[in-house]
C-alpha cells in the first residue's frame, strides 16, 4: 500500500487513482490527517505500508524523521521546483529519494523497489532463473516466458517475490493488495486469487511454487537449485519521460 501525503486533495485523487489502476492500493491524507493517523497506527497497519510519497504540505520538512521512527517504508518526495536547494533540503529532512514532477507512475514504483532492495542487499542472480518480477507494472517472467497476470494476481505475486522463504498470512496479503482502509471486499477474496495464482505458476514449472498451510498462510517455495531473481530495469525502460499520450497517466499533474 502507498501513502500520499499532500494537502491538494486533487493531487491525492489523481495519485490514488493512478496507483489504483496499476494495481497497487493507496490512500491520500492531508499532512494533518496524517499526522492523527501515524501517531495511532498499529504495527500490522505499518507493516502493510511499501512507501511514502511525500507531496506539498506545510510539515514536509518535519514528517520524514517522524515516519522513519515508525516505519522503514521508502519515503520518496516529490518537488515541482527543480532547484539544488530545494532538492537538498529535502534530502537533509531524512527523504530516501527526491523526484520531481510531473512523472511517470512506472519511474516512482521502480524507485520505490530500488530502494526496498538495497536495504535489504541484492538477491543471488544465476544465469538461469524460474521466476523474474519487475514491481513496475511489467508482466513477470516464468520460466523465461512472460505471464499476463490480472493486477491482483500480479500484486500477490511481487509480494510474495519480496517476502519469499517467509510465511505470510492472508491478512498480510490482503492489505498488501487491497489496503488496509479497504472495507468492500472480504479477506476471504485471498483465497480465490492465490489459488488462481498457484495453479497458473504450477502449469508453467510443472511444480506447485506457493504452499498454503491452513493456520499459517502462504510461502513461495521454489526447490533446491532454483533461485528468485528480482531484477531491477533500468530506469529508460521503465517509461521515465511523462507523455501525455501515454497509456498510464501522469501520477502528477502538470500544473498542479
């Protein structure tokens, strides 16, 4: 789930909607309503959270330090003003990384992956790989073929490609996916994605890659001798110039 911070509520509606049709849950919060929600938050809820996307708002410069207390999400900002100061700023305020607008949604979703990976160092990369996620809206590669994947599918996916070895709950899976704010759909929902998931995964490997343990969850299990790779395009691949006659909108409106 992202979480845009910005006191435009039309900047917020665009970023929401724009994450929402790739796929990626978010909500949009004024910096006051933010700061109410953060305070409270519980761990799980934080958990669920895979960045911050820091808007214009009067507390910019004091929230950054405030979030990383609570959480280690990538805090990515996001400038209209193209000045060294400005942008230096921001990156003293405790900011992982400044972009500036208008940009392309597919740019921030693989900045934000940057940054998860290098926290957590880099994944063994072989030659040969069974399963290759992109966390930028690319379809996945599957024993070195691509796979269309619904959007959910796709998210549950890239979430159990960045928790791998790990069980994960459905709950997990569900705020991963839906958000935690999400009140229309019922967690049971998990179930029928996963197992539509496993089964497509099972027909391209041949092996069952997801093992479901009732009481516990879910774990991508790949055997011995195969290995995850998460690779990481480079960013002229990712769609970084905005245009405007683009399938995927603008995150962040000219203008705005």
């Amino acid at each position: 789930m992202y979480i845009i911070v910005d006191d435009r509520e039309s900047v917020t509606n665009s970023y929401v909607g724009a994450l929402v049709r790739e796929g990626v849950s978010s909500i949009g919060f004024t910096s006051g309503e933010f700061w109410d929600w953060l305070q409270s938050a519980s761990e799980a809820d934080l958990a669920a959270v895979d960045a911050f996307l820091l808007g214009d708002c009067d507390a910019r410069g004091s929230l950054p330090r405030a979030m990383r207390k609570r959480s280690a999400a990538p805090i990515i900002a996001m400038s209209g003003q193209k000045m060294l100061k400005n942008t230096l700023e921001l990156f003293e305020s405790g900011v992982d990384d400044v972009v500036h607008v208008p940009i392309h949604l597919r740019e921030i979703l693989a900045r934000t992956a940057a940054i998860a990976r290098r926290r957590v160092g880099d994944l063994p990369r072989p030659c040969e790989t069974r399963i290759q996620v992109f966390f930028n809206g690319r379809d996945p590669e599957i024993a070195g073929h691509a796979l269309t994947l619904p959007r959910r599918e796709l998210r549950i996916l890239e979430y159990m490609v960045a928790n791998h070895g790990k069980w994960i709950t459905k709950t997990q899976i569900f705020n991963a996916v839906y958000g935690i704010f999400e009140s229309t759909f019922d967690e049971s929902v998990i179930e029928s994605h996963v197992s539509k998931l496993r089964k497509k995964l099972r027909d391209r490997l041949g092996f069952d890659a997801i093992v479901a343990r009732r009481y516990v969850g879910y774990r991508l299990n790949i055997p011995a001798g195969e290995t995850i790779d998460v690779p990481m395009q480079e960013l002229d691949e990712v769609g970084i110039l905005l245009n405007r006659t683009h399938t995927a909108p603008a995150a962040y409106p000219a203008g705005n």
